[in-house]
C-alpha cells in the first residue's frame, strides 16, 4: 500500500515552536468547583446556576447531548451520501460504458484505428478538506463494481516510479482480496519492478472481463505536471491490452488540465467532464430539514446562522467544518445553557424523555425572567380571567412547570410547524416566478430569521409576482398550497397566527376561483361586492393582473384579488419573527461571537500581536523581567528594548516611519537598539547589518512592505491585511 512508503518531511514535528505560556502568580483554587475526578466522569459538564443546579439536571443535559446529537449527525452523513452519489453514480456509470472497443475486440468486432485513454476530469470544489471523504465514497462504489481502483495522492507520488509503486501495490492489493494469490504469485526474490509491464502480465493471464483499472488523482493540481504528463503517455502504451481509466480530481478549474499537460498528452485523453461539488445542494437539505421542518430541537438566531453561512459560502464549502461548527453549538448550548434540559421537551425523537426533570426555583425563576415569557404572560393577562392566571404562574412553581411551560413549549412546536408550511409555500411561489428572482433554501431561512415581514424585500417580491399572475397560474399556486396545507394538518393555527386557520382560508380562495359567478363566498374571505373595472394608474398599481387578464369577467377579477388577499395573509401568518414566540432565548442560539473566535482565523490580529508583545511568545527570561519591573507603566507596550526579537524590533520601528521608509535610517535606528543589548560584548556592525536584513526579509514575506522602484533605498509601507 501506499502507507508503506510515505516520505518523511522536515517540517513534521510541529512543536518546536510551541509554547505553554503560564500564569505568573497562582490562581485561588475555589473549593466548590468539581474536581478532576469529577469531571472526567461527568464527561467535563459542570453544575450551572453558581453551583445550584441540581446534579440531576446535569447529567440530563449530558444525557441529551448525547441522544439529540448522534441523530443529527447521522442525519447530515446521509443527506452528505445522497446528494454526492448523484455524481458518484456518473463517474461510475463512465467507467461502466468506457473501453467499448475492447470489448468489440473480444467479441470478434472491428476495433477503432487508435486507442485513446478514458479519462474523467471531476470537479471536487475548493473544499479540499472534504475530498479524502468523497474519493473514498467513489473508490468504495467502484470496487463493488468490480472494478480495481488505486486512489493516489500528490504527497506520495513526488516522482514517476513512486507513482507507479503506489498504483501497483493499490491494484495487486484489491486483486488478492478477490483471488487467493499472494505477492509469491510473481515468483521470486529479486526486486520487484514498479512498471505497468507487471500489470499487463498479470491482466492477461486473469479473467478480467468487463472490468476496469481505475486511477484517481485524488489532487490533480499537487502532482508534478511532468510525472502526470509522462505517466499518460505510458498509459497510452498499454490500454490496448490493459483498460485503464483516469480519474483526474480537481480543486480549482477544467482550465487547469489543458495549463498543466501537454498538447501531446491530451490528445491521447478521451476526455469526460463530471461535477462532485454539491456542497451547495447539501447544505441546502441539511438546513431544510434540520432548521425548517425543526428536526434539531436548537435552531440559530439571526446573527449565529448568518456566522454558520458566511464560515460555509465565503471561506471553504466544507461540509466538515459546517458540521464541525453545529456540533460546537451544540455543545456550548447544553454545556453551558442551564435551561437546555428544556430540550426534551421538544426533541422529536421518541426515546427521549417528553419531560425534563423537575426544576428547582432557580431554574423556573430564570425561565420567567425571560423576556419571551414576560410578553407570554403580558398577552395571557389581557385575556378572561387572565389576571388569575398569570398570577398563578408566577407564584406557583408547580403550576408553571406544568402547565404554563408546557404550553409555551407547544405553541413553539406549532410556530416551527406553521413557520415550515411558510418556507415551503415561498418554494413553491418561487418556482412559477423568473429565475432571477428564486432564493435557495439557506437564504429564504436567513430572510426569515433574520427581518420582519413587513421588513423583508424578497418577501415583497415575490408578492408582487402573486399579483400578476393570471388565473390559470393563479389556480395552479392554489392548488399547491392546499397539498402543503393539507401535509400540515397537525398544526393548532390558535396557538399561532393570532388564531388564522390558513387551511380554511386557502380552500375558500380555491374555491371562490373555481366557481367566481357562486352566490356563496366563503367566510373567511371578505364579502364584499365585485369592483368595477377601471384603467386608473393607482387601480394598476394596486391591481397589476388587470393588465395581463384582460378577458376576465368582473367577478374574475374580484376573486382573483381576494387569492392574492389569501396568498399574502398565509405568508404573513407563517413568517412571523421568532422573537414574538416564547421561549425563543433559549431555542435560538444566538452566540455568534463564540463561533466566529472560535472557527474564524485571525492571522493579522494573531501576527501583530506576535510581533509587538514578543514577550508574550517568546520563552525569554529577560523579557519576562523587563516585564515585571514595567508593570503598570503607560509606557509599556511602546519600549523597545533590545531584549526583543529583531522582527519584533524592526517591526515596531516601522511603525514610526510614514508610507515611505529610508532603509539607512531604519538601520540606523535598528543599530541603536540592538548596541545596548549587552555592554561587555557588544555585536559587530556586520553582526547587525545581518541581524537587520534577516528582520527586513521577515517583514517582507509577511507582507507588511514592499521594495518600490521609485526610489531603490527605500521601501513600501503596506496597508497589511488577510
């Protein structure tokens, strides 16, 4: 295997410049927090609440983390498996049909003229993090075809002859797992020769009839171009007698094959292009059923999804990090949530406890400082007999968990449900709009956690598009919206929607389109007399499908509005923001900040820090002294001292200086900073010229100057960012 020969690089071992930095003086050790014992065996969760959580509430929340997870987990692997075996399935149906010719050949047939190596140019995506993933899924598929794939990679493969020992231990390997020969197959005990030679013999005398070889590059643009090139052409050489396919994985473009082989090398390529990136298409699932149809019991606030979005779309397309950065929410949420045990309460997995254990005062008094909960109680005490009601709740902690939290925790199960029929019905307006105007799933949920109604542009657009439809098309959105009505029939619209029962009034509009000349107009829509056809400006801009059925009746026309009255009063009872639900602050992680520290590098803030406060870095006793003995001073993080690097030296000088720096004058002041490092052995002027040069380098790989041809003594400053 290719495990068997993997260089050694240098650059490995990692911690050679890794430091623990220590706290100067001892911290107080508190003699409430948990011990070590303790938190190893409660798997690092502690007691919140300053100690007055009951432990039963902690291991309940250790509990669901773990039941409420590896569901969601499991989840996101099989939407990751289903949407990439659509490519997979392609790349491998093309290895299926290649080498026709072959088999015509075997078949008594006239074969073609030339032979041309099959080769299938595959789109991966930036995300190279998931890639390893992905070939592995397309090398597991091909092998339950039958076919013999090796999968190679750019690290092991630096040279030609490494190339063809990796893909010759990969082949031989999958070959003796399908026979009982072994490696003395090939006799004997001189030195085996990595050639394709090898393969031919042993491919001649073996029954391998309709299979393929299979060759994945797993990272096309890491492989030398002239070890690639040169191994084409020996391809070329022997898929006559050996059906040898090419899986070029790229990361980048299709431009970068024809960039890096030869005219020569492609000419001999039967060329085929296939697209493994759905990372898009992925998230766009997982974040339907995860967060719209409210599988996960923790949804994002506005702030936190737009962090898990922007990490996704402006950085990797990583499906891992994706899923890394949920599972860390998660855990921050039962980890450090107090009130995550409310979890249970809407976790869709039966095996989970529908209750959570009883809450001590703190926790109940904590739920009703909510400002959710206070509006919940505000709205409840306008109601009849509402005064005894809250009154009640908030003095009985009993009567609270019971019932008060209770129905909270159910009018949110009804508010996800409606809040799905919403996002479904926006799908469905966008399919009959222009392509222009069509969202993806991840930004119409960003839209709806993240604005108002009234707030929202795209909402309002797509409105208008409802007003212009006709009443052929009009029929058609209608009948759409009463199948997804109907799928959400377990929806108590009293709980939500200010009580709008969005089934009745879809089915009225239905009907009163069908049949516009009835005498019987249902309820919920307004009775009121059919309007006049008028050609006024303000009755186009208010009416605009006036202008595209124009052979409607009156009554057409009339019903016609009213669809678009109860298209646009369902959408409004579904949106609704999630900051008018109760218990929201606990559902809705809103920890953004969290997330973006803890995933987002900060390399300019990380480097500047290195190099102005070297002592920070650097295990260096004098800059630990000169630190102590400054300490308070104003002054401190604007001395240079000689004890410093000498990055850190000339950097901090640099800052000093304007756009333009005088390269003497920086050495100059270089100099005199470094002379008073030691009075005894003071450095020689070549010493620090040296010293100097080395630092300016530094700084220039860095990137915080540049060398400029306006003047050949001086340098650029940059205006330094990543």
């Amino acid at each position: 295997m290719a495990e068997s020969y993997k260089p050694m690089d240098a650059f490995d071992s990692m911690t050679e410049s890794t430091f623990i930095i220590k706290p100067k003086t001892k911290t107080k050790t508190n003699t409430n927090t948990n011990s070590k014992s303790d938190l190893a065996a409660d798997g690092g969760y502690l007691t919140l609440l300053q100690g007055q959580e009951p432990v039963e509430s902690m291991q309940l929340r250790k509990r669901l983390f773990a039941q409420l997870w590896q569901p969601l987990e499991e989840e996101l692997f099989t939407i990751e498996k289903q949407v990439n075996n659509i490519g997979i399935t392609e790349v491998c149906d093309f290895v299926d049909s290649s080498y026709g010719e072959i088999e015509r050949r075997e078949q008594g047939q006239v074969a073609r003229p030339f032979a041309e190596v099959s080769a299938a140019v595959t789109f991966a995506g930036i995300n190279t993090g998931d890639h390893g993933k992905l070939f592995q899924s397309l090398q597991d598929q091909l092998l339950e075809r039958g076919h013999h794939v090796a999968l190679l990679e750019s690290q092991y493969c630096n040279t030609l002859p490494n190339l063809q020992r990796s893909l010759l231990e990969q082949m031989f390997n999958s070959i003796y797992a399908d026979t009982d020969a072994g490696p003395s197959a090939f006799g004997g005990t001189k030195t085996v020769t990595y050639d394709l030679g090898l393969l031919q013999l042993w491919w001649a005398n073996a029954a391998c009839s309709g299979k393929k070889a299979v060759v994945v590059l797993q990272d096309f643009e890491g492989f030398a171009p002239t070890v690639v090139d040169d191994f084409i052409r020996i391809v070329g050489g022997y898929c006559d007698a050996v059906p040898i396919v090419l899986v070029l994985g790229l990361a980048t473009s299709y431009e970068c094959v024809h960039q890096s082989l030869t005219k020569a090398s492609i000419s001999m390529l039967n060329v085929e292009r296939f697209n493994l990136q759905r990372s898009k298409q992925c998230i766009d699932t997982a974040i339907h059923r995860l967060f719209v149809q409210g599988r996960a019991p923790l949804c994002f606030g506005a702030e936190a999804y737009k962090s898990l979005l922007d990490q996704f779309l402006l950085y990797s397309f990583s499906i891992a990090g994706f899923v890394k950065k949920l599972k860390y929410a998660a855990m921050d949420f039962f980890y450090a949530q107090p009130l995550s045990v409310l979890a249970s309460m809407l976790a869709p997995n039966a095996a989970v406890s529908a209750c959570p254990a009883r809450l001590n005062s703190d926790q109940v008094e904590l739920i009703r400082m909510q400002r959710s909960v206070q509006r919940f109680l505000e709205r409840r005490a306008t109601e009849n007999g509402g005064n005894a009601y809250v009154r009640q709740a908030l003095s009985d902690d009993d009567f609270f968990q019971d019932t008060v939290l209770l129905q909270m925790a159910r009018a949110l199960v009804m508010y996800r449900r409606s809040y799905c029929l919403g996002i479904d019905a926006i799908v469905e307006i966008q399919s009959m709009a222009p392509e222009a105007m069509q969202k993806p799933v991840r930004t119409l949920h960003y839209y709806g956690v993240g604005q108002q109604f009234d707030d929202c542009t795209h909402w309002k657009t797509l409105l208008a598009v409802v007003r212009r439809m006709k009443t052929s098309e009009m029929t058609l959105l209608l009948q759409k919206l009463c199948r997804l009505v109907d799928g959400a029939a377990d929806v108590d619209w009293d709980l939500v929607a200010d009580g709008t029962h969005i089934h009745e009034l879809i089915q009225g509009a239905a009907e009163l389109l069908a049949n516009p000349d009835g005498s019987a107009i249902p309820d919920v829509l307004d009775n009121s007399e059919p309007k006049k056809r008028t050609r006024t400006r303000t009755e186009m801009e208010h009416r605009p499908f006036l202008l595209f059925d124009k052979g409607a009746s009156d009554a057409q026309l009339n019903a016609l509005e009213k669809c678009c009255e109860a298209v646009e009063a369902m959408l409004r009872a579904c949106l609704i923001s999630y900051h008018d639900v109760a218990l929201n602050e606990v559902f809705y992680y809103r920890h953004s900040f969290l997330l973006d520290t803890a995933f987002s590098a900060q390399p300019r803030a990380a480097v500047q820090m290195a190099l102005g406060k070297s002592h920070y870095y650097v295990s260096c006793d004098c800059c630990a002294v000169t630190d102590a003995e400054d300490h308070g001073s104003d002054d401190e993080d604007q001395r240079i001292t000689p004890t410093m690097h000498d990055t850190s030296i000339a950097y901090r000088l640099h800052q000093e200086c304007g756009r333009l720096i005088n390269l003497y004058d920086w050495h100059a002041s270089f100099s005199s900073v470094v002379e008073r490092e030691s009075q005894r052995t003071a450095p020689s002027q070549g010493e620090i010229q040296a010293r100097f040069m080395r630092a300016v380098e530094e700084m220039r790989f860095l990137g915080f100057i540049k060398s400029t041809q306006r003047k050949t003594d001086h340098v650029v400053r940059l205006t330094w960012g990543m």
